[in-house]
C-alpha cells in the first residue's frame, strides 16, 4: 500500500449551537459555510455549519495541486 502524508484537515461547526472559539484560537481558518446537504442528498437535510481548515504543511496547495 501507499499511504499519502496528511497535509490538510477539515471539521464543519454548527454556529448555532457553538461559536468555534477553540478552533480559531487553535490556529484553524474557516473558510466559509456548507450548503445545509446531506452525503447523498441533493435537497437540505440539515443545518448550515462553518467549515474550518487546518493546514498541517507548509505547502499544503503544491501538495494537493499535484
């Protein structure tokens, strides 16, 4: 097997129920909101959520790029 090295992680926040504080504090960027859908679903089936990212290197864009 070849494993790939993680470069990027991402969590998703429900804004109502929490503010995010912890994970902007630990250095996580949101970068915006879900839409609200499902895995397989093309209508909203749940609430919108803020969407953080954690770059884990430094060259995480060349990285993912490639």
């Amino acid at each position: 097997m070849c494993y790939q090295p993680l470069v990027l992680v991402e969590t998703f926040v429900e804004p109502d129920r929490f503010a995010g504080t912890s994970y902007r504090a630990a250095g996580w960027v949101r970068v915006g909101a879900s839409t609200g859908r499902g895995r397989n679903g093309s209508a909203p089936q749940g609430p919108v959520k803020e969407v953080y990212l954690l770059p884990l290197s430094a060259d995480f864009r060349r990285r993912l790029g490639a």
